[in-house]
C-alpha cells in the first residue's frame, strides 16, 4: 500500500504532466489558427527568386498579394541553393516567378518534386530573345592574337545564354506581362487591378528608357570597364556600347593575370576615366585596375538582389537603374 506522501507526489506529476500536454494542445491552436487566417486572408501567395521579379510582383499585385524573395539580403545570387525551408515555401505558394534555367538551374529539379498541383509557375524569360554569352563585342581596335584569346576566355567562359534578361527594359515590359498573366489566372475577379498596375510600370519603363537613350547620346567614351562578371551584356547592346567584363558569367571566376593587362591597356589606349564595379561582390578586381590606371569607381548595379537596407527602405528597380544612369553620365562623361 502506497503511503499518503507518495501519492500526493504522483498526484502532482500527473497535474504538471496534465498541465503541460494543456498549454502544447494551445500552442499548437494558436498556431494553427494563425496559420489558417494567413492563408485565408484572401491575398495571393508568391515567392521569387531575384530582386526585379520580386520588385514587379509587388508592384502588380499591390495589397492583394503576399511576395516573398528568396534569396536573402546581400546575397550573390549566382551561387544561390535553396534551402529545405525554401523548397518547402515555394510548394505551399500560389505562384512561384523564376528567371529561367540559365540563372537558376536548379528549379526545374525542385519543382519536379513538388506536389502542389495548383501553383503556377512563371519563368519570366518566356518569349524573350536571349542574347548567347558567348557573344563577342567589338572593340573598336587592333587586338594582337594574345588579346583575342583573352576576350574569348572573358565572354565565353561559360556556354549557353546571358541570363540578365532584365537589363533591356523591353524585356522587363515581356516579364510583366508574364507575372499579370499569372495573377490574372489566379485571382480573375482583380484582372482589371493588376493589368492596370501593369501598364503604369511599363510606362515608367519606357520613360526610363527613353531617359537613357537621350542621356547616353553624346557622351566622351562609349566604353563600359566593368570590374566584375558579364552582367550588362544586354544594356550595352540596347544602347550601342562596348562592354569589357574582367570575368566570366560567374562573379566566382577569376580573370587570368594577362587579361587584367590586356584591359590595363585598353583602359589607357581608350582614355577610359572611369571604371565600374559591382553590387555586393569585393570590388578587388575593379580597385586594381583603377590603382593601375588613375582612373576612379562607381558602381553599377545589376540588381540581382539588394542589401537588408534598401530592402527595408523600399528601394526599387526603377531606383536602381535611375542611379546607373547617373553613374553612366559620370562615367562616360556624358552632356
């Protein structure tokens, strides 16, 4: 027979045991609770995976869409993996906006497995013209065959195409479209709401545009140096300059040691002032040139993703590409 001591101790076991099992049942309630009003708060769900597909989803969808971007602040995006967590996010989202297999050539993968028959996939370079990587611009100048080896290894260091598709305005105009499209089909009663947000983003495009076409005609030097890897292929062929890229397509590769000469040269033969390096990257590749050559930096920003400060200061891509402009009036010393 168990003594009054003993029991008394079980009793209170059992109440504590009871006790606990109580607030868990709660937490997972509330959870649960809050989980539901989320989903049920009647706005669409969409992950991205790049800053300008996140920029125009939220600029579309307004206050009737929840958009997320996947990549992290102050993250490269050309060495991004997602996580366990991430896939798990795009499979519980209505629409998912990807590049396209040359930027992020692990979606196709991902998606494969995920059984969420409704989500709407958007690859955002859907009847876009890519430009092959591998394409060679002129210089404008005798190249010894030491110098022409080096320009290959620069622009074709990678096969297949330039996936920065969204460096060509006319492009982004074909984006927006594609991300209305998805929106439209799920969520029809707001189509009206989302093609007009639409066609308000595509005129400042054009405005944007015609700014760089003015502002960028009659400038000293038509060439862009650029410290980092091939990203403005498209924005140089829009508006008629020679791009020299000191890497690859990849910010992870590494110019050979004859190739910073041979831009060395061409920086002083070309009378080039200016030298441009990028966003979120060492600009060390950029400094020495410019420590070579006396010339100065700025930046110019791709806008493959933003810092967690001008994330929360709601910087976007028009923001973005106004200020490159300005940096290309300065740097190719423009009227």
């Amino acid at each position: 027979m168990q003594k009054l001591p003993e029991i008394i101790t079980m009793k209170k076991i059992i109440f504590t045991i009871l006790v606990i099992l109580i607030i868990i049942a709660g937490l997972f309630t509330a959870v649960n609770s809050s989980r539901k009003l989320q989903q049920d708060d009647g706005r669409i769900t969409i992950v991205t995976t790049l800053f300008p597909l996140y920029d125009f989803a939220k600029t579309i969808g307004g206050d009737k869409v929840n958009v997320s971007l996947l990549l992290p602040p102050g993250v490269e995006p050309h060495s991004f993996e997602p996580t366990p967590g991430d896939i798990a996010k795009i499979s519980k989202a209505d629409i998912f906006i990807f590049t396209g297999e040359f930027m992020e050539p692990w979606a196709h993968e991902i998606l494969s497995g995920i059984s969420n028959n409704k989500l709407i996939v958007v690859v955002a370079s859907t009847d876009i013209s890519l430009i092959p990587a591998a394409q060679k611009h002129e210089h404008h100048h005798e190249q010894n065959e030491e110098a022409e080896h080096h320009e290959q290894h620069v622009h074709n260091e990678h096969e297949g195409m330039d996936p920065h598709i969204w460096l060509d305005f006319d492009n982004d105009k074909i984006i927006i479209d594609n991300i209305t499209n998805a929106l439209c089909k799920a969520d029809s009663a707001n189509t009206d709401f989302y093609k007009s947000n639409a066609e308000d983003y595509k005129t400042k495009l054009t405005q944007l545009d015609n700014s760089y076409k003015t502002q960028l005609s009659d400038c000293k030097s038509r060439t862009v140096v650029f410290g980092g890897h091939y990203a403005f292929g498209y924005l140089a062929n829009r508006y008629g300059l020679q791009y020299l890229a000191a890497q690859g397509l990849s910010p992870d590769s590494e110019p050979t040691a004859q190739g910073i000469i041979t831009l060395i040269e061409q920086i002083k033969k070309e009378n080039v002032h200016y030298v441009f390096y990028e966003e979120l990257t060492s600009p060390k590749i950029a400094e020495t040139l410019t420590n070579e050559t006396g010339t100065k930096m700025l930046l110019l920003n791709a806008g493959h993703n933003i810092s967690r400060k001008n994330l929360e200061t709601n910087i976007s891509f028009i923001d973005i590409m106004t200020e490159n402009l300005q940096n290309l009036k300065t740097g190719l010393e423009c009227k």
